[in-house]
C-alpha cells in the first residue's frame, strides 16, 4: 500500500486536532475547514473508498454514519442541520484514498 496519511494518523505518527477516538474510529478535524464545524469520521481500518467497499464491511460505516450524527449532537447542529458526505474517487472529489465521512456544519466559510 502507498503511503497514507490517514493511517499515519489513526496510528498518531502524524498530527491532528483530534475530536474523537476509539479501538475502530477516529475523528479529527478538517485541516481546511469549509464551516464552522467540519470534522472526518475516519475508521483506522484502511479502505480506498466507498467503491471498495465489502460486504464486511457494513457495520464499520454504519458506526461511521451513528457516530456523525453522535458528533452533530455534541456540536450543538444536530438541530439546525449539517452535511454528511462522501467523495468517491477523483471525478468525485476525492483525494485520498482513505475512506473518510465529512460533518459539515454551522456557519459555512468562504
Ligand atoms: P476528500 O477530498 O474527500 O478526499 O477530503 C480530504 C479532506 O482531508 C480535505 O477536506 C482536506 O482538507 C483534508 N485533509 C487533508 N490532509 C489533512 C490533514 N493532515 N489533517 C486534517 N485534514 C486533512
Ligand atoms: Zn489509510
């Protein structure tokens, strides 16, 4: 596998301003932030993209997509709302190759 640096920071050899951690997941936030609250939902488990997906691996972004919504509640926007999103491969926006969850909310930023 190339080098990740989603990997690297699940494993803490890189920095990261993180939110949230356990033995699966770990939530950190966007280095540029696109509004006030905006978060990766990221297992450590390395998985390309949603594309490479398996079918063990449902439960993994079920916990993705409960512990957003935990993470929304904590951010005081599970009221006025957020986005969760998913870029899949580059046509899709996606640039790396760790499959990670956006938590976009509150105040957008320029
Ligand atoms: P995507 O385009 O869906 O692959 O999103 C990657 C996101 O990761 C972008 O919003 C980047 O700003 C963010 N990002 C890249 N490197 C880091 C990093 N070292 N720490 C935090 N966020 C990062
Ligand atoms: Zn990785």
């Amino acid at each position: 596998m190339n080098y990740c640096i989603f990997c690297e920071i699940s494993n803490h050899q890189q920095p990261a301003d993180i939110v949230f951690e356990d033995e699966q997941m770990i939530v950190f936030k966007d280095i540029k932030p696109k509004a006030a609250v905006h978060f990766l939902i990221v297992p450590k488990k390395h998985i390309d993209s949603i594309e490479a997906l398996k079918e063990e691996d449902k439960e993994l972004v079920s916990q993705m997509i409960f512990l957003a919504k935990k993470m929304a509640q904590e951010q005081g926007v599970s009221q006025t709302g957020y986005k969760l999103l998913f870029n899949v491969l580059r046509g899709g926006g996606q640039l790396i190759d760790h499959i990670h969850l956006h938590l976009i909310g509150g105040e957008v930023r320029p």
